[in-house]
C-alpha cells in the first residue's frame, strides 16, 4: 500500500475496484466504515452488488474483465472536465500530453460499450473522485488476476498521478494484500526476479554485492515463475519444494496442476496439515504453525511486526527456516547453519536497502514501516511524499483488451471467482474449524434467477457447470448479487474445485492467472456425482 492503514479513515473520496475488502479483509475494512460514517463518499465497481457494494454512494455494475475500459472513460472524463491537477503534474509526472492525446476517443460512451456501465454513472464516478480533495483507491485481486491485471494497475495509477493523489494522508493508490505475510515474502526474495528487498537479479551491481555477501556467484538471469515451473515439470524440472501452499486448490486448471506434480520425479511439501497437494508429494515435512514459531510478517502497510512463539510446535514439527536451512545443509551447501530466525532477518536488513536501518532488536515494537534507509530513521508510512522512487511518475498508455476466452454458444455464462468471509483462502485452516463449518457448509454457485430459469436451476439443486478445462458438480444459490449473464462461486472448497475450470489465460508480465474470468456452461442435474469429465 502507499498510505498506512489508518489512512483510511481519512479520505473525502474512497475508489474500491476489484475489491471485496468487507469479506476477504473484515478487520482492515472497518477503517473504511469509520470513514464512511464521519461523511466520506464511497464508489464501488465490482461485477456483483457485494455487501461492500450495498454500502457506497455510486455503485458501478461493471462487466468482468472490462477494468482498463472503465478507468479511461473515468480519466476521459476528468481531463475533458479540467479536474487534472496541473500543479501536481507539472512538478511531478511525465507523459501527461501524449496521455490526452491517448484518452481522446476513451469517451464514457466507449467504455459503456464495454463494461456495460451507463456513460453517465462513469461521468459520476470519474467527477466526484476528480474533485475531491483526497481520493483514495483500494483494490485486491479482482484488478490482478487477469490478463491484462498490469494495465489495470497502471490505468489506477493514471488515475492518482492525474489528480494528485499520491504522497498525502488519505489519498494513494492501496492493494490489500490476500495473506499476512506476502509482502514480508516478496521483501525477502521469494521472487523470482529480485533478490531481498526487491533488488533485480540482472543488475551487475546488485549481482556483485550479493556475491560479496554469500562467497559464491550468484545465478545472472531471472528465474522462472510459477507458472513455468508447472509448465516444465517431467520435462526439465525433475524435482519441486513446496513450502505452506495448497497449490492443487488454489492453481488455476487443476487437472495441468495435477498431471505436472505427478510428473515430477521427487515432490517435497512442508506444511502444517495434509493438504490435497501433500498428498501427492514423495516427503512431507511437518511445519510450525505462526504460533509456534519466532519472526517477523511484513504487513499489507509494509509495516514489520514481531511474531512471537507462543507453544512449542508438536510432534516432530519444525519452523520453516530451520527445515531449508537443514535441506541445505544436507545438498552440501554452506551458509545454512542458523540457529534461530535473529541472524536470517538481519542478514535481510544488512542487504536490503528499504530494510538498511533497523534490525532484529529495533523490529521488536512493530513501529516501523519501510522503508527505513538508515539507522535513525522514522519509517515510512506514505509514500511518494516529496518525490517518486524513480522520479517523476509516468503515466501509462493502456489500452483495453477481451478476456482470453470469451463467452459464446457452448460457453454463455462468465464465472467469476473469489473469496467467502467464512472461509481462508483454500480452507486449510478454517475448514478445520467446526464453528466455521456451520457457518458455511459447502460451496454454491451464485446464479441470479432469470439465468436459473433460462437454465433449467432450482435454488438449493445442482448443477453441473464445465468449461473447456472440466467440470464440477455445485449446488445453486439464486440470487440477485451476481448480475444476469455472470455466476460466482469461491475456490475454497477442495470437494468443489472451481480450479478445474480456470486458467484460460495468463498476464504476460507477471504471469497471474485470469481467475476472475473464465466462460462456463451450467446445467441441471438431479443429484452431485462429484468431478465431472471433461
């Protein structure tokens, strides 16, 4: 995020897109409502009327997939009507002629084609966010988790570099991250194009520093992602680590997923529970839960926040570093011999220059939010407050762009999917819990009724919904929040893989997966058989 979570109580304007902050970020979320009760006005584009759609003062039902279309019409707009910020731009960006030259035909009449956004709600959306003294955006994995998710970040982007909104209390461009250590995650290097502290690998001086640091040369070329990785098994990869990730719920096209693991000649898991994807592997190595373990978590501030053991982990149950550090030692590779996680972070601090000043003992309050460049700093909780990283910020001249597979004859219907309030991500943990479980029992698929009666569906029946991967079996939920033409489900339920109709597509840069869009083919049948054929 740009701006701390307190942030948001601040604003005058909130923009969320592709965010269901109330279900997948409840805690984070209550900031907003604070802000929404001491005035603020809030617009929400999401392709379903969610609760936090119920909440704003301008909802815009936007089709899925149609982001980048709907956030040029809104910049369009705030050019045509003079709400640029001229002061802002002319001391602080570069690009702002070609990007009017770029907007011209992106009239709210164009991205109403597309979207299905009336032109004059687009017109509304773009005007009270343009003059509002500060705006901010929030966004998640609805804007991401497509094709085209770079574009429809830098199209946000346009957004604040055009009215200023960047660098202030209660303004920024904000993604709610979807776990409490992701971003601790990518600080640390488990990219595979940066080194710690988000340091390219193909940069000469980076490459020296880190050979200095570790005694040993260092690999010169960018790793492979995920995506390739999945790709490549049985062919050039033989063996695979999978560390605290269900890959086989979570992945997109669950059968490739499958069929590359079973490929592999030798697949390690660590993990706290018997996952799907443990499952399948060679060797399971039992993990330490986070209360049973010391370290940190870098929060979606970019706040460092301490985790203290609270119970010695069962069993033979180990914490992850210690579990690399011993593979390590036993491939016969030096440097590994930790003996608790102090000397891990700070070797973290030591060569990451948003990390430079502090440590093991200076984290321990949980204050500081990076970066932090020296010792003595404050930290930083907004940023881009006097100047960019690079500069001056750029504006982006986006484009839309269809969906990688869109709807037709055999395939009518988009799915959508998400995440539930009651459920983490793929139920590892919650779905061990019996309160949880009454709460939500299984899966449905959210239909809105005039589809269910095209279709043949009966709310509380099954039905069977395929796409060009596969098929499930799901029971129906009618209703009015998902709009005609578009159905929803999560991916939580592994007895319900919803995975085994995504993946039709992957966004070129960052190789996510397009999880939020993906035609479908629902019909009824009278009782679930489980995973259908293809």
């Amino acid at each position: 995020m740009s701006n701390p979570l307190a942030d948001m109580e601040k604003p005058d304007v909130i923009f969320c897109i592709g965010t269901n902050m109330t279900e997948a970020h409840p805690v984070a979320a209550t900031r907003l409502k604070k802000a929404l009760a001491r005035g603020a006005k809030m617009i929400v584009a999401d392709p379903r009327r969610i609760r936090l759609a119920e909440m704003a003062d301008l909802y815009l039902p936007i089709r899925v997939g149609s982001d980048t279309a709907l956030l040029l019409g809104m910049a369009h707009v705030i050019v045509r009507e003079g709400l640029a910020d001229s002061e802002f731009i002319a001391a602080r960006t570069e690009g702002y002629d070609e990007l009017v030259d770029h907007l011209q035909e992106k009239t709210p009449e164009w991205a109403e084609s597309i979207t299905g956004v009336p032109a004059a709600m687009i017109e509304e959306a773009a005007i009270l966010y343009g003059s509002s003294d500060k705006g901010a955006i929030y966004y998640t994995l609805g804007i991401t988790e497509h094709i085209c998710g770079v574009e429809n970040v830098q199209s946000l982007c346009n957004l604040a570099l055009l009215t200023g909104n960047f660098g202030r209390e209660g303004t920024g461009v904000n993604p709610m991250r979807g776990q409490n250590n992701i971003q601790g995650a990518g600080d640390s290097g488990a990219l595979p194009n940066n080194y710690a502290g988000f340091q390219p690998v193909d940069d000469a001086a980076n490459q020296a520093k880190f050979e200095k640091a570790y005694g040993r040369q260092v690999d010169l070329e960018k790793g492979i992602t995920k995506v390739t990785a999945l790709d490549q098994c049985g062919d050039r990869i033989f063996g695979m680590l999978i560390d605290g990730e269900n890959t086989v719920v979570s992945d997109p096209d669950q059968e490739h997923c499958i069929h590359a693991l079973k490929s592999l000649e030798h697949l390690v898991v660590i993990d706290i529970f018997l996952t799907e994807t443990a499952e399948l592997a060679d060797v399971v190595l039992p993990a330490a839960s986070w209360a049973e373990t010391d370290g940190n978590f870098v929060n979606t501030e970019r706040r460092i926040q301490r985790v203290r053991k609270a119970v010695e982990p069962p069993g033979e149950a180990r914490p992850d570093w210690w579990i690399i550090g011993q593979i390590a030692q036993r491939m016969g590779m030096s440097g590994f011999d930790y003996s608790s996680p102090v000397p891990i972070f700070n070797e973290i601090c030591e060569l990451s220059p948003i990390y430079a000043g502090i440590d093991w003992d200076l984290a321990e309050g949980g204050h500081y939010q990076w970066p932090i460049p020296y010792r003595g700093h404050p930290g930083t909780p907004r940023l881009h407050e006097d100047e960019f990283i690079n500069g001056r910020g750029k504006f982006s001249f986006t484009d839309y762009r269809d969906p990688a597979e869109t709807i037709d004859e055999a395939y009518p219907l988009w799915l959508t999917t998400g995440r539930r309030l009651e459920s983490y991500h793929t139920r590892t943990q919650t779905g061990r819990s019996e309160g949880i479980n009454d709460l939500l029992p299984e899966e449905t698929l959210e239909v809105h009724p005039s589809d269910a009666a095209r279709y043949g569906l009966h709310d509380g029946g099954w039905a069977r919904m395929s796409s060009r991967r596969g098929a499930v079996d799901v029971r129906v939920e009618t209703t009015r929040r998902s709009p005609q033409g578009t159905v929803f489900a999560s991916f939580s339920f592994a007895d319900v893989p919803i995975n085994v109709l995504t993946g039709s597509g992957y966004d070129p840069i960052t190789h996510t997966a397009e999880l939020k869009v993906c035609p479908v083919h629902v019909e009824p049948i009278a009782a679930r058989t489980g995973l259908a054929a293809d």
